[in-house]
C-alpha cells in the first residue's frame, strides 16, 4: 500500500522542520514548501537525500500547485516572532489569509484534511487567564501585533467556513510560545534574545519590568500535540502549550544560570500590546487528545542551550535580518 502524502508550509521554518521529521518518521511521503523568507534550508537539509521527501521554494500566498494526491495539509508558513512580522507587515497577513484561502482550495479539490498553525495571539492581551478556547480575546486590530493576530483570526475563521460551508475536514491548534532546537538566534523572541546575549557576553534585555509572563512549551511536546490533534476527530480549535507559567525576569535569570553568564538583566521599555500574561489550559487537549507535555523547562532549555552553542555564527542579532523578498 502507498504511504500518505502530506504538504507541510512553513516547512524550513522552526516548527514546520520538525514536523517534517515526524512525519518521515512515522512513514509519510512528505512535500516541503517554503519561500524561505524566515525558514532556513539547514532546517531540512538532512531531509533532502530521501525518497519520501520533495521541496517546493514557494510562496502559498500565491496560487498553489502541487501534482499528485494529497491526504493532508499542515498550514504553518508565516513569520512567527513579533520582530519578523513588524519588518513584513503585509506578507504576515498575506500568509495568513490569502496562502490559507489557497492551501483551503487546494484540500479541497485534493479531498486532504487541513490542520491550520493558529495561535496564543489570537486571545490577544487575555483578560481571561488561563486561556481557555471559547475566550474570544483581545486584541487591537491596528496595533503592531494586529498584523498578526489578525491574520490568525481570519485564518480560523475561514478554516471553520470550509469545514462548514463545503464539509472539509479541518483542526485548529492554538499553539502558545514554542522553543527549542532550529530557533533562529536572531528571530527575536525572548528565548533566542536572552540565550544569544549570554553567548555574547552581553546583558540580558527583560521588556518592560520583566512581570509579564508566558508558558514555554519544548518543540517535541508540541509536534506530539499537533500529530495527535490532525489524527483526532475534533474541528475547533484546541490549545497546545505547556501550562509551566513563568515572569519574564525570572526567565532571564533561569538562562543566566544555565548559561554560567556573568552579565546582569537591565529593563527596556515594553513594546506597544504586549501581552501582560499568557497561560494555556489544556484540558482540552487532555481529555480529547490525552496530551500533557512531559519535557519540564530545565531539560528543554539545556537541550536549546546545546543547540545554539554548537551554531557556527553567535554573532547574529535581530537587527541583522534584512533579506526578505518586497
Ligand atoms: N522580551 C524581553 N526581552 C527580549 C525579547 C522579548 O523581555 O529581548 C519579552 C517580550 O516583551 C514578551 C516576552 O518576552 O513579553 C515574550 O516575547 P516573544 O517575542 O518571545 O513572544 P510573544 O510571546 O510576545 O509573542
């Protein structure tokens, strides 16, 4: 019997490169596609000597083509961090809404299955704490981050009219801050920031006075929530994240201390809208997908750790990300 083929966006990016993995490892034949704007070919490299494996260098905010069948489509292509999205503005929320649109017509005329990459964002700055999935949010749609959450919002919401309009399968994740290996060091996210600053020897930048909070969930958690939610029978959306709640400055000196750093935190000024805490409940996914994440902060930051110090260039700083397409 033929193994099932799956299309994968974002597939160079951090979480779309795992889910490539995952997927050749349980015996899929799987299609890459990304414009590698954010995404990095190192991320699938490995991946390229296979059979199962084919990429296609594209944008999905233009029209999709892809020959043959195909039994899934996983939508995770799109800018991820808030320095990304504020430098393309406009292809963050393309991406999100024009290259949803086309990948949904593509499940459609494919009669594949579509899981949509959504978001914490989508709660916006929570009033409702811990974020549980029928809080609608709060979100300011001309903010910096509106370009964002937006999209995200827009995504769902035209994933749920397929599913009910035209009967395609469809799931929904609500993916809360994700870390780990194939992070970019420059991508601007607390985590990168924080682990690249010890590596260079500088102070450690906490936003704001550091009181904000988030939850980090440790990349393999999350592929696993993902691969059980395509795989379940469930159409809204379903929050995966790890519910290990933690301030922003207490984060800084949890690298401090993994990394041995000498430097000390300092506060600059919080950008505009964000979020002053972020927790998922799970309960969702715990009854429907009997999921918990099982890797705790302290093993997953090391394996992180481990990651960025064996990277060829430390040198590279958010500012440095220039190279994307008009
Ligand atoms: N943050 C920080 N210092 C940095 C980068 C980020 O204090 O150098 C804060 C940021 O203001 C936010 C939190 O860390 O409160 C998480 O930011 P991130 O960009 O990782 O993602 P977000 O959860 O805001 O989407």
């Amino acid at each position: 019997m033929k193994s099932k083929r799956v299309l994968i966006t974002g597939a160079a990016g951090f979480l779309g490169s795992h889910l490539c993995d995952r997927f050749i490892k349980e015996g899929f034949r799987v299609v890459a596609m990304d414009n590698l704007i954010t995404g990095s070919l190192n991320n699938i490299e490995h991946l390229f000597k296979l059979e199962a494996f084919e990429f296609y260098h594209h944008d999905v905010s233009k029209f999709v083509h892809v020959p043959g069948e195909i039994d899934y489509i996983l939508h995770f292509a799109s800018p991820a961090s808030p320095i990304d999205y504020l430098k393309i503005p406009i292809q963050t929320l393309k991406v999100g809404s024009l290259g949803t649109h086309n990948l949904l017509g593509l499940a459609k005329a494919k009669k594949a299955r579509m899981l949509i990459a959504s978001t914490s964002e989508v709660y916006g700055d929570p009033t409702v704490h811990p974020q549980t999935e029928d809080y609608w949010g709060n979100v300011n749609p001309v903010g910096p981050r509106g370009v964002y959450d937006e999209a995200k919002r827009f995504q769902e919401a035209m994933t749920m009219a397929y599913h009910t309009f035209h009967g395609l399968e469809t799931r929904i994740v609500r993916i809360f801050n994700t870390y780990g290996p194939r992070m970019r060091l420059n991508d601007g996210r607390v985590l990168p920031t924080f682990i690249g600053q010890a590596l260079r020897g500088e102070d450690l930048t906490a936003y704001g006075d550091g009181s904000q909070t988030r939850s980090f969930c440790y990349v393999d958690d999350l592929v696993e929530g993902i691969y059980r939610l395509l795989f379940s029978d469930y159409a809204y959306p379903v929050n995966i994240g790890n519910p290990d709640e933690i301030t922003i400055a207490e984060f800084a000196e949890e690298i401090i201390k993994l990394t041995g750093a000498q430097q000390k935190i300092i506060f600059e000024p919080l950008p505009q809208d964000d979020p002053k805490q972020r927790r998922p409940d799970i309960s969702k996914a715990i009854e429907l997908l009997d999921w918990t994440p099982k890797v705790n902060r302290a093993e997953g930051l090391k394996l992180t750790y481990e990651y960025f110090k064996s990277l060829p260039n430390k040198d590279l700083k958010p500012k440095d990300f220039v190279s994307y397409n008009k």
